[in-house]
C-alpha cells in the first residue's frame, strides 16, 4: 500500500513540475539567451516577490548579465517577455515598424488603480492615443525651454547642497548616497516642472511631496504579490 502511495505521489509531482515548466520553451525555441526559469515564477526571485530585493535592481542585474546581446528573454511568472538591447533594434521597434507593435506588454493590469496603471506605456489602443494626445502640446520647444530653467534651478540647489556639505566636513572627503540625491533632485524637477512647486527636497528633506512620491515609488512585497496573479494567464 505504502509502495503505491509513493508511486502515486511520485507521478502527480512530475505531472505538476511538467506543468509549472510547460510555459517556458519560447526562448528556447527561437534561440534567444535567457535565465534558466524556475517552476511556476519563472526569472523571478523569491526576494523580488517578497520585496527584499527592489524589482528594478533585477532588472538592473539582468541588463548586466545580458548587455553583450542585442535581445535577452525574461519570464514574469509564466509570461515571457522580449528585453531589447541594440539600438538599431529598438528603432525599428518604436519608429520604423511601430504599427506592428502598438502596445507595450506591462507588468501592471488595465484595470487596475495603481497610479502606474495610467502612464503612457502601459495605456493601449485608443487610451494611449487619448493620453498622448493630451500630452504632446506639453511638450513644444517654447515649454522645454521653460522646463530647461526650472530643472536648471533645481540643480543650482543640488550643487548648493554638496558644497554645503564639503564646508561642513572641514575639507575631508563626503559620502554622498547617489541615489538619495537623485531621488531627491528628480522629485524637485517633478514638483517644479509639473506641479509648479518649489519645495527644495535637500534643504527640507521630508517635505510632504517628497514622501508622497516615496510612497508611489517604493512597493512592498504585498503590493507585488496582489499583481502576480493578475499577470499568470
């Protein structure tokens, strides 16, 4: 008896390995480099899922990993995506052949209400060119000049405050965390060229915009997981 419930245990996991595998021959097929995928989350880590490691430093690491070909395959979860690398190839992606792809494949649902939800990538069809439509005369030579000096202004201030810094350490060397500033500077651009606000995020370092944007930004591991099986059809 135990012989059997062994035998039959033996075959559901190879039934149910064979299953969780079976998405994951399209790079294989057509010769594109990819990561070996795992069962059932396929180039995704656990630390990823579980928000201990950011999804962008993933994707970050694979860029690394992959920069010596022009195009690379990922599998979120059961699906598989196309990473393009060589410029030529993404030219003829967006511009020379753009009406054969018209929409982006995004990790974030149509319908879902996450403020990521309605960018301009992840809008398809009639909803992008509504939104694009309605973003194009933002962007006309008179406004980008005017643009030029807002984000001019805001990296005056980012240099005001790593030369207040090098006063303030006697004239020893700095740490300066790159991607703090960044984050920092980007948030004074956004809140200066589209909203019109000045709020100088390394003077005031937890202004309320600043920690709005945080919380847009950064996703916890719950938020990732909601969006998983929303993307495993």
């Amino acid at each position: 008896m135990a012989l059997i419930i062994v035998a039959l245990l033996s075959v559901l996991l190879a039934l149910l390995y064979k299953f969780s595998m079976a998405p994951y021959r399209s790079f294989k097929d057509r010769g594109i480099v990819h990561e070996p995928p795992k069962p059932f989350i396929g180039n995704l880590s656990l630390r990823v899922l579980f928000g201990r490691t950011p999804f962008i430093q993933m994707l970050i690491d694979n860029y690394q990993k992959f920069k010596e070909h022009k195009i690379y395959g990922f599998y979120n979860i059961r699906e598989p995506f196309f990473v393009l690398h060589d410029t030529e190839l993404i030219k003829k992606v967006f511009i020379q052949d753009f009406d054969h792809f018209t929409n982006h494949r995004s990790l974030i649902p149509e319908f879902s209400e996450s403020l990521f939800s309605k960018c301009l990538i992840v809008l398809k069809d009639d909803k992008w060119r509504e939104m694009r439509n309605t973003l194009t005369p933002s962007f006309t030579g008179s406004k980008l000049k005017t643009m030029f000096e807002l984000i001019n202004e805001c990296s005056v201030e980012g240099i005001r405050y790593i030369e207040s810094q090098l006063k303030n350490s006697n004239g020893l060397k700095i740490e300066l965390e790159m991607k703090d500033y960044f984050e920092r500077f980007a948030n004074d651009v956004i809140a200066s060229a589209a909203f019109g606000i000045k709020v100088n995020s390394f003077v005031n370092k937890n202004n309320e915009f600043y920690k709005a944007g945080q919380s847009v930004a950064h996703f916890s591991g719950v938020a990732v997981i909601k969006v998983i099986p929303l993307n495993t059809t």
